[in-house]
C-alpha cells in the first residue's frame, strides 16, 4: 500500500483593482487576512494567506490590482504582481461582470505565455443581468487561455467552494512551504497596521487614504494586553489636518474602530495610540517607499 501523496503550490489571484480579489481571498483561507474596501488599490503588498489539510497546503497570495503605474508606489505595486506571475503553480484571475482588458493587455500576454492553470473567476455575478454573464464569458475566454470558467459571488459566498475543487484537482505533489500551523507568512506588526489603514478608507474620502501608511512603531505584548503605538503618514501638513479632524475626533474614532478589530483579530485586549505625521511625497520616493517595507523597482 502507497502512502498518501500531499499536494502544495502557490496559488495566486491576480486581477484588476476592485474585482473581489481581497475578499475572495479571505474567504478561501477562511480568515480575514486581506483588508478589504470599496475603494480601489486598498492591497498595496503581496499577501500570503495558507490553507491547511492533512493531505494538501495551498499557498494563496492576494495581491494588488493590476495597473498602469503612476507613482514610485504603484511601480512597487506592480512589481508585486509581476512577482507572482513568476512563482505561481496556479493563477487565479478574477475579474466581474464590467471590467475588460484595456491597460492590462501585456500582463494578459504574460499571463497567457506562463504555462501553468489558469482558473477565469467572474465575480459578481448576483448583479448580472440576463445574457450579461454569457458576453462577459465569451469576452474573457476570448482573450485569456483558461483552463475553465467559474462563476461567484463572493459577497454571497455562492460557488466558491467550486474554486477550491478546481485547485486541488491541479495542486502539483509537494512536501508542504511552510509549517503547517501558520496561517500567513506576514508579521503581526503588519496585520496591525493594515486594520487600522483599512479604516482610514473607510472614514476618510478623496485623496486621503491614498495618500496615507502606516507604521507600527512599538508592539508590546503580555498576557492580557497588547500596547502598540501608530504613525500615521501624510504626504502634507493640509492631510494632517483632516486625519485629526476637529478636536481629534476623526483620529479618535478611526483608533476606536481600528481598536476593536484588533481585539478580535489578536484575541485580547489592545492599547492602541495613533499620531500622525507629515512624510513630503512618499508616494514618488524610492527611499521613503523603502523605509515604509516596499521595494520599488
């Protein structure tokens, strides 16, 4: 009698700003890895979120929205992207029922060339209208080599089982990339600062959020508590301002709202202090990006 084969691989979703990938994500982990908004370009970083089972280990990656670069940030952005075009045993592509392939062209070629399984994902689809998912189908099956289409909506969390069928009928037999109790490859200082981001675009309009990262400069934890403290980074004194608000109140209910999902994410009680601070044009700076955990390119 052979022992059982286990299965791992890297599986990567790739698609443009604002398609579900995040939260297609976070529901195929089954953990809120992925900050999520209806804003575009909330993912700025490769995010590695594991699924685990005696037989298999899928390594997924959520990545940013493809674009066309116009800061030093989305040049980072993208490298990101290209990055897991290069080490994926399997590709995720999600669009929905109203994106098409203008600017994204080359990678769609690259994507093409690669070799390995692609999976079409059409998200959204609670909102087709008759004969809609048929001409998005045919578009996208037009233009990218797929090995088979599936529909979702991941909002609604319909068929997205389908997903993981089709992944591990592709999965490639291999000893398991990482241990197999970890849930991510990422840092808790990260996931820190990526919940509190996540309500900087939640609470804040126009160019802020955009505009805006944050560090986690101190990360103490003991038994009953964590006691962290954040800096937020504007790229001007005017965003400063409007971070803050009238008589704090603003930053006081960001830090409210980032404080209780940190709670439940680390499973204790959190100390959270933000201050926000003024970092000119980090955005178009090589350096500063660097400083921030980026690696522009």
């Amino acid at each position: 009698m052979t022992p059982k084969s286990h299965q791992a691989g890297f599986v990567n979703i790739i698609g443009k700003p604002n398609v579900g990938k995040s939260t297609l994500m976070n529901i195929l982990v089954g953990e809120p890895i992925s900050i999520i908004s209806p804003k575009s370009q909330t993912t700025r970083h490769r995010i590695l979120g594991l699924t685990n089972a005696d037989n298999y280990q899928i390594v997924f990656s959520d990545t940013p929205g493809m674009l066309k670069p116009q800061y030093e940030l989305h040049k980072s952005m993208m490298s990101f992207v290209n990055l897991s075009l290069e080490d994926a045993d399997i590709i995720l592509f999600v669009t929905d029922l109203f994106e098409t392939d203008a600017e994204i062209e080359q990678i769609i070629d690259r994507i093409n060339q690669s070799g390995v399984p692609i999976l079409l994902v059409i998200n959204k689809i609670d909102l087709a209208k008759e004969g809609q998912l048929e001409e998005v189908t045919n578009y996208w099956t037009s233009r990218l080599k797929a090995d088979t289409v599936i529909p979702i909506s991941a909002l609604e969390n319909f068929n997205t089982e389908r997903i993981m069928q089709e992944i591990l009928d592709r999965l490639p037999e291999h000893p398991p990339f990482y241990d197999k109790e970890e849930l991510t490859d990422r840092p808790e200082r990260f996931f820190a600062s990526e919940i509190i981001r996540e309500k900087i675009f939640k609470n804040y309009k126009k160019e802020i959020p955009y505009s805006t990262e944050v560090v986690i400069e101190d990360f103490h934890e003991s038994p009953d508590i964590i006691r962290m403290r954040a800096n937020i980074f504007v790229e001007r004194n005017s965003q400063k301002g409007i971070i803050i608000g009238e008589k704090g109140k603003m930053l006081k209910k960001v830090g409210i709202e980032a404080r209780q999902d940190l709670e439940t994410f680390f499973g204790k009680k959190v100390h959270l202090e933000t201050f926000v601070k003024v970092e000119p044009d980090w955005r178009k700076n090589k350096n500063k990006l660097r400083k921030f955990g980026y690696d522009p390119s």
